[in-house]
C-alpha cells in the first residue's frame, strides 16, 4: 500500500470536473430551495452547517494532497477531513446561530450542532477513504502473493532444470565408458534437444505439443542408451497440440518413468504417453510396464515432490496428480490440469 495509491484515491473520491460541480451545486440549490418553501428553516440551517464545512473539507484536503503528493498519506488525509470538517463546524456556528435567530427558530446547542456537523462528514467524507485504504491493501496483498507464486515457481523449476541435466549427463558418460560410439550418437541428439528445450526451460508456459516433442526427444535419448530393451510410444492428439501447459511437467513424469520403470528391470520395457481431453480437463498418462515403484517411497521422489508443489502454486485444487498401479501391472502416473481460458480445441 503506497502514498500514491492514496493520492489517487483523493482524487478519485473528493475531486470532480467543473460539470459535476455545476449538477452538485444545482442540487444543492434545489435541496434549499424545497426546504424554504416548505418552510423548514432549521433542517435547511442545519443543512448548510453541514454541507459547507463538508466543501471546504474537500477542497483543503484536494489542496493538501496537491501541494504534499505523496507525503500526505492514508493517515494524514483522514486527520485533514476530521481537522477540516472540526474547523469548520465551529467556523459556521456564528452564522448559524444569526440565520436561526433572524428567522425566530431555536437553533441547536452549539454542542450537539457540532457533533452532528463532525459526525456526519466523518462518514460521508472519512468512510469512503477508509474503504480505499482498505482495497488498496488488499490490492498490495493480492500484488505480493502473485509475487511470492512466481519467485516461488522459478526457485521450483531451478530445481528441476539441473535434476534433468544432471541424469542425461550421466547417461552420455555411462555411455562413453562402455560404448563410445553411442555416446557420439547421444551426445548429438543431447545438442539437438538442448537447443530446442533451453529456452522453453526458463519460460512459464509452453504446450502440449511442445512437451510431448521434448518427451520424444528425451525418450529418443534414453532408447541409445537402453537399445532394444526400451520400447516408447506418444500419443498426442492434434486438436489438443495447441493447449498451454506449464513447462517440464511431462518431462518429470517421463524422466521418472525411466528411472524407476526401466532401468531397474532386466528385459524390454514399454511406456506409453498419451493425453484426453474430457469434460473441461486435460490427462496425461505415463504408464509403464517396467519394476514400478515400492510401497514405502511410492511418489514422494524429488522431482514428483516439485512436480506437485508447481501444482498447487499453479492451480491450487483445479489440477491433479497421482501415481498408482493401473491394469496388467502398468504404473501409471496421471497428471490432470483444467482448462486454460483462451485456448481453443482445433476442429
């Protein structure tokens, strides 16, 4: 909450062009207009000993902000109106007092005169502030938790950018221990994909389609290392290529998939990517036929702990994910995520 949010707010609230002054002052003139031929002297008096002190409260608090800017702020606007609207209660009693008197109508006591004067304007002048000091609040509230939300999923996607690096480095060097030509191959394909997949890697969005291309990459990757014994298929429909999605959360289910599917297990391994689009959600589902994972560390990894971490900070309940034994002895690691507002299905 800044001093400029409240000079705004004076502005907003207590300034008006000279046409709405002119239809506020014709008003005016027709409250006291009806109060005279109605012949309610007292209301129509204390009428003007409110309204007048409550103009002049505006117009010095409009001042103030325009000659202070910024050092005004929240509290000193308000000690301007009540201070404005005190001192011109009591500037008003003399002609108060006169009006009534020339009219032969008892005037109120000079207490309760000025308590009404000062009451009055502190809730029709004072309130309004109040109001917009507390949304402005909330506004600077609702400004640092977007802030927070997005310091917090750059440090999570930091920690996810080096956890892949780190696995496919290994793997080039296991391969140039044992099979160096290989390692040639993977090393080229690791180019090729680095140079495709960097710059998504520090971006907050990216597609559907995009993510299965750099899980096809990297499942390329792994099937030098592996060879025969790992058998990979995608399966991305066309109509849902387009719909955004945040950047490496397919690449994480993927990457796990190898680890705690493939590499365990002696003998051929099979993964299956596929996405569904039902009922306003997007499913993708990593499924594997390899060792599975055990009861006791069943999902709680650290790059599915990231994972769903990025989701709650994203979605908060909207999005899902879950990783469970399906049919046949398949793991499957389902990831939902809801509709994007903006994105359309292609025909």
């Amino acid at each position: 909450m800044t001093d400029d949010d409240c000079a705004r707010a004076i502005r907003r609230l207590y300034g008006c062009s000279w046409r709405q002054g002119l239809l506020s002052v014709l008003c005016l003139a027709l409250v006291a207009g009806g109060a005279l031929l109605l012949g309610r002297h007292a209301l129509l008096a204390l009428f003007g000993a409110i309204v007048v002190p409550g103009f002049a409260a505006c117009a010095l608090l409009l001042l103030a902000a325009r000659m202070l800017g910024r050092r005004l702020g929240w509290t000193g606007a308000a000690g301007t109106l009540l201070a404005a609207a005190g001192a011109g209660a009591w500037a008003v009693l003399p002609a108060y007092q006169r009006v009534l008197a020339a009219w032969d109508v008892q005037a109120l006591p000079d207490a309760q005169l000025l308590a009404s004067v000062v009451g009055v304007n502190a809730a029709v002048l004072v309130l309004p502030l109040w109001f917009a000091r507390t949304r402005a609040r909330a506004q600077q509230l609702a400004d640092l938790r977007s802030a927070a939300l997005a310091a917090e999923l750059k440090a999570l996607q930091a920690q996810v950018e080096p956890h892949f690096l780190y696995n496919t480095l290994a793997n080039t060097r296991y391969l140039a221990r044992h099979q160096p030509p290989r390692a040639v191959e993977m090393l080229e394909h690791l180019i090729a994909y680095l140079h495709s997949a960097l710059p998504d890697m520090r971006s907050e969005a990216s597609t559907l389609g995009r993510e299965f291309e750099l899980a096809g990459h990297y499942l390329a990757l792994m099937a030098i290392r592996f060879g025969e014994r790992l058998q990979y298929r995608l399966d991305c429909p066309s109509a849902l290529a387009a719909m955004a999605m945040p950047p490496l959360l397919l690449m994480t289910l993927v990457e796990n998939a190898v680890r705690h599917g493939v590499e365990p297990k002696p003998g051929t391994v099979r993964i299956a990517v596929t996405a569904a689009w039902q009922a306003d959600v997007l499913t993708i589902v990593v499924a594997d036929d390899g060792a599975g994972v055990g009861d006791a560390t069943m999902g709680s990894g650290v790059g599915l702990r990231n994972l769903r971490q990025r989701l709650q900070a994203l979605y908060g309940t909207r999005a899902g994910f879950v990783l469970r034994r399906g049919d046949a002895g398949l793991t499957e690691a389902v990831l939902t995520l809801p509709a994007v507002a903006g994105v359309e299905l292609a025909a």
